[in-house]
C-alpha cells in the first residue's frame, strides 16, 4: 500500500500525461526500459512548441503562406514549416527514434542507428488543417508509431498496416489543447494547462457513442461522390437511421475527428473524380485515426477494406476515408457491399 499522503493540493494529485504512460508500460509492459515513454516525451514537447507559436500567430510573422509547396503540391503555410522543424528536431534527438516521415517531405528522414537502440519508426503530419490557421479555426498535429523490424531497413519499417502500429495520437490546437493518444489499450485524453506546462488527463477511457447526431462530409464535392455514398447520405438525412442528423464539418480532420470521437456520427472523406484514390494521407492521417476509432468502439474503412489492414505501397500513399459510429458505419458497410455486388454482377 502507497504511503504518499491523499491530502495535498489537488495539483499534485492530478495525473500528467508522462506519468500515465509509465503507468501504462508497468501494466501491459512491465519488461519495457523507457526508450518509448522518452519518444513519447519528444512528442508532447514539440505540440507544446506549435502550440505557442499558434497562440501568438496574430502577433507574430507565422501566419500566411512559407511561398512554397510541399511533396504533396499543396502550398505549405510558414506554420506548417515550424511544426515540421520542430516534430523532426525533438524527436531527432530521441535515441529509440530509427526513422521519421513527414507529410512535408518528400523522403524518410533516417538516423544512423543501430537497430537494437532506433527500435522505432514515427509518422506524423505536424500541422492538420493549416489552411485554416489564418481564420482561427481548430488545426492539430497527427502521428503513428511503428516498431522498427529487425534487421529490416529503417525507412522500409514505416511500409507496415496500420493493424501494426504501437500507439498513434493527435493533438488539437483549439479553444484548449488537447492531446489524445492509444497505445492499444484504451483511448485517453489529456488537456494542456498552461499554469503548469503539462498536459493533464482530462479525458479516462474514451468511448465512441454508438450512435450520434451528426455526419461531417464536404458536401460541395456531393455530385463527384460514388453514387451509394450519396444514397448514404440521403439517408443519413431522410431519417433512415431512426432519427435526424445534422451536419457538421470543419474541414480540419483532427477537429473534425475530435468531435466524431466525443460526440459519434460519421466522418466522411470519400473518393471524387478529381480524386479517385481518396485524398488523406494512409499512413500519418487514415492510420493513427482508425487506430484510435477502433480503441474507441468506433469502425473505419476505405469504402472497400478496414483501414487498419491496408498495406502501403508508399509513404506518401492516399486514400478514402469513413469512420464513425458503429450505428452509422455498419449501415455504411452495408450499402458499400450492396453496391460491390450490383457492380459484380
């Protein structure tokens, strides 16, 4: 039995996002020496970083466009190039970090470890929905972890299916923020308070509802959708559920995953015409989310395969995306298998 008193300031009673993780190792990995709770570190410093910069962004030159584009042809914002610079040199000086790749460049940025200390290969967007930075919408970071294989190339590890992944998260830089994260045993989020610089677990054992209010899609790209996701979403409006849905979307995915997860629904980012193979990103965007929707009780797809079971090809690899619910989503299932079988037969 502790011996540590109950009787302190509440402060001290709360519980910071590193002393959770160490927790978590001492639970489900009790033979663990550290190195991941020290990545894991690396990443909380670098959202507290972004975070401070975003919060003075009206007052400092960061808002606006860096005048260049990244790998992906999308222009990059100057906090996009902070965020990046700023992911890449904290967890760069992590011991356990193999590899890191970034939506912002076009390669894996290796380190010359041997594979026995760099055991570990993160993904991450750093800046989601960084567009939006100039109206002072929600924008979040994103990231995935991967165990680096034995003896397999460092950059190669990062080619894995999500079903592989050993912890994933996102932060939301938003009226608060908060950092949500899994390690495949439950969802948990925490809140930044800035009296103390810590992040402090606000959020125990995240659930998806099993059945919410609202759907969140563009609903400017209707006309190029699959035709079963516009019957889905006629659906969806009609009442076919078993009650009226409104719709919510932001167009930042964090923010508009975030409320997703705490409130259920469905969120959904399907193929168009311009863009047949989808467009979020598999490994920094689709992968960590699904992981995380899953922990939750929640479901997601690419329309045709869970998410979780997609094998990259690339690192940089598209794809639609559907997640919510289970109400909604297992609807969902059905329709995009009825219209499989129509286009089969």
């Amino acid at each position: 039995m502790s011996n540590i008193p109950n009787d302190g300031p509440a402060e001290a009673r709360l519980v910071t996002v590193e002393q959770h993780i160490v927790q978590q190792q001492a639970r489900f990995s009790p033979d663990a020496h550290g190195t991941f709770s020290v990545l894991l570190s690396g990443i909380t410093l670098a959202t507290k970083m972004i975070q401070a910069r975003i919060r003075r962004a009206g007052l400092l030159d960061v808002a606006g466009s860096a005048e260049g584009t990244n790998v992906q042809g999308e222009v990059q914002q100057k906090l996009d190039v902070f965020a990046n610079h700023a992911l890449i040199y904290a967890l760069g000086n992590r011991a356990g970090v193999a590899c890191l790749v970034s939506e912002e460049n076009a390669e894996p940025v290796k380190f010359d470890r041997d594979p026995k200390e760099g055991r570990y290969v993160v993904v991450f967007d750093p800046l989601d929905g960084s567009s939006n930075i100039d109206v002072n919408v929600g924008v979040g970071t994103i990231f995935s972890i991967f165990k680096r294989e034995a003896r397999r190339d460092a950059a190669a590890a990062a080619l894995q299916p999500g079903l592989k992944q050993v912890a994933a998260g996102y932060v939301v830089y938003g009226s608060s923020t908060i950092f949500v994260y899994t390690s495949g045993h439950g969802v948990f989020g925490f809140t930044l308070d800035p009296a103390v610089g810590a992040y402090i677990l606000s959020h125990e054992n995240m659930r998806m509802p099993d059945q919410g209010q609202y759907y969140s899609v563009n609903e400017a790209n209707l006309n190029q959708f699959p035709a079963f996701y516009r019957d889905y979403i006629e659906r969806l409006r009609g009442g076919g559920l078993g009650q009226e849905y409104s719709s919510r979307y932001i167009g930042s995915l964090v923010a508009d995953f975030h409320r997703t997860l705490l409130k259920g629904g469905v969120f959904l980012y399907p193929p168009t015409a311009k863009h047949a193979s989808g467009k979020l990103r598999l490994l920094y965007e689709a992968n960590p989310m699904a992981f995380i929707a899953e922990q939750a009780g929640g479901i997601a797809t690419s329309g045709k395969e869970r998410i979780l079971e997609i094998q990259p090809r690339e690192i940089h690899q598209r794809t639609p995306f559907i997640v919510g619910s289970k109400v909604e989503m297992q609807e969902f299932l059905r329709m995009a298998a009825a219209a499989g079988s129509r286009a089969a037969a």
